[in-house]
C-alpha cells in the first residue's frame, strides 16, 4: 500500500502533538515534514514522548520544499497565519486540512468581525469544504481544501441537527451548554490558563462573544436549510480533554420523544463514529483518547435534551482531520482511528 505523506504546519501545539500521535499508527500515513516558527530542532526534544517514535527536525515554513515531501499539509495554525500558508500550499499541489477557523466562516465579513482580522483568500474561501463527515463526506471526497470543523461546533451540530432537519424540534430558540477541558485553550501560557486558576474552577466564559457561535449557526443553517438562531454559553472545567455539551431544544408540535430516537438513528445509521446511547447518558470517561462522538436524546418537562461527549483533542481535532484526510485519499474513513 502506498503510503500518504503528510506534513504538518505548526507542529509544536496540542493538536500537533495529537496529530502524530494517531499519524504513527496510522497504516497508509506517513509523516514526512514538520514546519514551526519555532528553533530548528528534532520534534522529539519539543515531546519528548515521541524519542524513538518520531526525530524528525522542525523546520521553517517552505511550501516548495513541502510539496516536495507530502502529499498533504495539515495545519496545526491558529487563525490569520493558517490563511498565511494556505494559498501556496494549494498553489504547491497539495491537499490542506486547516484545524483552524480561517476557512470556516463563509461570509468574510462575519469573520472579520469575530476574528477581527481581515480575509484575503476568498477564492479559497469559496472552494472549501466544512469537514464534518457524518453531513459533508460527498463534498470531501473532492476536495482539496477542508476546514476541519470547531470542537465545540462538532457536538453541537451533530447533537442538533437531525431533531431540526426533521421537523422536530423549532429552529430558533435553542440553548447549548457546553464545557470544555483546558487543552482547548492551546498550548501557549496564560495566566487565565495557569494551574492555579483552573484547577478546582468551573465557570462560563466568553458569553455573547465566542467565536463558534456562528460557526455552529451557520453550519446547522447549512444542513437544515433552516434560519438557526441559538444561545450559546461556553464553560471550562479542570481536566485536560474533553467536551460535554447539553442542549436544549423546543418541539415542534406533534413531536415526541419516539420520532426524535427515529430521527437520530436515521441520520447516523452506518456512521462510524457516533453512538447513541439509550441505557445510559454520555461521558467524557467514555470518549476519552477515541474518535467517537456519543449521543443521547431524552425529553423532559418541555425540551428536548440532548447530550453529546467528544474528545476535543481527538474528534474535535486531530482524529477528525485525520478522518478527513482519509476521505480525500478514497480510504476507509476509519482508517488509523479505530
């Protein structure tokens, strides 16, 4: 079997790490170039978990030099300096996968105002497909460019959309609680992310101003063909992977609790990575370190509740752009992540 070559752009954050960490054991992948602004050195020294897995140098940000080793570049970027590299990757001949939010929003206005940067791909912008499989693998399947998709935005989309794109639950109205572990955050230092503000704290953030809102709004618009409007109110909580998400959503009339399981089933029969879990509620303990997203719907006072668990750093990242990447190179989606 021939193997894909993979570089990763940004190699020195969580997600890199996480990225590798699939990618070794990954049997049709293989990693091939590792680019940072940060010191040349062998990526080992940066974690040293990979000594003996993984030496290979980081090195500077080189397009040419890249198509010259891969096939495809994931990019481990935050916002604005994944749009930087982006355009001469294409350009190169190469696949992209982008982790971050550059390639996300469609309307470069809405990204400029929640990102307060300005967006000057829009060709690419235009072309790119939004990597949530369970809804977009036809569209990835072709695709050279794949935003992969918020970690918070995966669970609240696939815990949302089925219940409106069937008519269920009303589009406008919905309330999702969410709460994150700290790796979310990345890797830099920060005093709101030092030890001793985190641990034994559990408190919302970002009310009103987080930036998935409308990636969430815009995607489950997408899917439904619906105007969604919702309320999201992020959280943190000290542990370092995984996200819970709680939402709540109105019926619509007629609904009930039968056709909602229905409606799940239906919309994630032969998906691979979703469960939906009936004898029990999902866990973050349960999809810890895996590429599964657990479900379960319930129905109560006069909501729907649904809750959905991933691993933000696997499902919410670096396991879901893997399943991308997959997709793009006509393999198993399941391939490396099972």
């Amino acid at each position: 079997m021939k193997k894909i070559r993979v570089a990763i752009v940004g190699a020195s954050g969580y997600t890199s790490l996480e990225t590798i960490r699939w990618l070794l054991r990954h049997p049709a992948a293989s990693i091939t170039y590792l680019a940072s602004r940060k010191p040349e050195r062998p990526i080992s020294e940066l974690f040293p978990e990979l000594l003996g897995r993984l030496d290979l140098p980081i090195t500077p940000f080189d397009a040419k030099a890249i198509a010259k080793e891969a096939d495809v570049a994931l990019l481990c970027l935050p916002h604005a300096a994944a749009l930087e590299h982006a355009p001469s990757l294409l350009q190169a001949g190469l696949k992209v996968v982008d982790f971050s939010a550059d390639y996300r929003i469609k309307d470069p206005k809405m990204y400029e105002k929640w990102y307060q940067h300005t967006h000057n791909d829009l060709n690419n912008l235009a072309q790119a497909v939004y990597g949530l499989p369970e809804f977009f693998e036809q569209a990835i399947k072709s695709a050279t460019l794949v935003s992969n998709p918020g970690c918070y935005p995966t669970a609240a989309v696939l815990g949302t959309a089925p219940l409106v794109k069937a008519g269920l639950a009303e589009p406008a109205d919905i309330i999702i609680n969410a709460a994150s572990g700290i790796s979310g955050a990345g890797r830099t230092p920060s005093q709101q992310h030092h030890f001793p503000e985190r641990n034994e704290a559990f408190e919302a953030y970002a009310i009103g101003t987080h930036r998935h809102a409308p990636e969430i709004e815009q995607t489950l618009t997408a899917i439904t063909g619906k105007d969604v409007q919702l309320l999201f109110v992020p959280h943190l909580i000290p542990m370092d992977r995984g996200i819970l998400e709680t939402i709540y959503l109105k019926p619509a009339k007629g609904a009930d609790i039968k056709a909602a399981e229905e409606a799940f089933a239906n919309a994630y029969g032969g998906k691979p990575f979703i469960r939906l879990r009936t004898s029990d509620l999902p866990s973050t303990k349960y999809v810890a370190n895996t590429n599964y997203a657990d479900i379960a719907v319930r129905f109560y006072s006069t909501r729907f509740v649904v809750t959905v668990a991933i691993d933000n750093m696997v499902k919410g990242a670096a396991g879901q752009a893997i399943q991308n990447m997959n997709i793009m190179f006509g393999l198993d989606q399941t391939l490396g992540l099972i």
